[in-house]
C-alpha cells in the first residue's frame, strides 16, 4: 500500500515534470519565433530605407541637371530640395516603428518628398530641352524605377509587418508576447485621399 501511494506520488511528480518541460519548451519556440518575425519587420525595413537613400541620392543630381535649364521655375525645384532636407532631418531607426507619431511623421516627409518630385517632373513637360537632354532622361528614368522599388518594398514590408502583429495577437502567443514586450509595428498607409481618383484639367 505504502508502495503503492509512493509509486503514485513519483507518476504524479514525473507527469507535472513533463508538463512543465513541454510549456517551457513550447514558450521557448513561440519566443523563438516572434524573434524570428521581429528581425524579418527590421529587413524588410532595411529595404524600404534602401530605396529611400537611393532616391535621396538621385535627387541633387536631378535638381542640377533641371537647374541648368534657363528659366525654370525656382520654386520648383526649391520645394524638391527643401522637402529632402525635412526627410533627411528625421533620425529614423528601427524602433520607432513601434512609434505611431515617428512613424506618421516620416511617413509624411516622405510622401511630401514625392509630391514635390511628381511636381517637379510635371512642369519639366514645358521644357523641351530638358526632355531632350540625354542626363535628365537617364536621372529621371533611374528616379521613376527607384519609386517603383520604393512601392514593391513598402509592399512587402506591410505584409511582413501583418504576419508579425497577426501572430503577436494570437492566443496564446500573446501571452509570451506580452511578457516579452513584443509590441505591434506599424503599417505604411496610403496618403490621404489617394483612393480619390486625381482631377485632369486642360
């Protein structure tokens, strides 16, 4: 009997040892992978910021070239320059996609930036020497398929953001993302009124 108690009491103990392995090692994996998810949001940001300083590069050049040409309209090329100097102002590191505010704000300048360039190679359109002018058209060609990059990567870096936050809110993951401090990341957004289709005037 003394035996039998004693036999049990070891089963017992032996079960509430497995269990408590299997949960550790279960909140070790989970741990592991948002880990794993976090450093893929921090890539994938890397290469949106690629694209950004690819195309911040670009841009003296371009305003040099577009300068050159008599008569163009000053304004034009100053908002381009003073708009990349804003971009340029904001330290942006990987943590503040945890920021809403930080986020916004470069998200902002940079949008900013690209209207200004839109601006910019509209007005172009009224000078045919410039559309003639072999280092514009290369400068411009390069600028077109850096924005398109730009929107490939901004692409990739929401969805990789949304499998992130998806698992962090998922039970019971979220458990061991709530003590490990795992916080949701921010989405790039379209710019407001973007899904208004844009006014053709001639």
């Amino acid at each position: 009997m003394k035996n039998k108690g004693l036999m049990i009491g070891c089963g017992i103990g032996i079960l509430l040892v497995i269990v408590v392995v299997g949960f550790v090692m279960w909140g070790v994996g989970v741990y592991n992978n948002l880990v794993g998810l976090d450093e893929q949001v921090t890539q994938s940001w890397s290469q949106v910021e690629n694209q950004y300083q690819r195309r911040a590069d670009l841009i003296p050049n371009l305003v040099n070239t577009v300068k050159g040409v008599a008569g163009f309209e000053k304004e034009t090329y100053t908002a381009v320059t003073e708009a990349r100097a804003k971009v340029n102002q904001i330290n942006f590191n990987s943590d503040m996609l945890n920021n809403p505010q930080a986020f916004q704000q470069f998200q902002a300048a940079q949008d900013n930036l690209s209207s200004a360039l839109s601006r910019l190679l509209v007005t172009v359109e009224n000078y045919p020497e410039l559309k003639a002018n072999e280092n514009f058209l290369q400068l411009q060609s390069q600028l077109e398929g850096t924005e398109n990059r730009i929107s490939v990567e901004r692409m990739k870096f929401n969805q990789v953001v949304q499998e992130y936050n998806t698992t962090i809110r998922r039970f019971p993951a979220n458990f061991v993302a709530g003590i490990a401090g795992f916080e949701q990341k921010q989405y790039f957004q379209a710019k407001e009124g973007a899904d208004e289709a844009p006014t053709v005037q001639f």
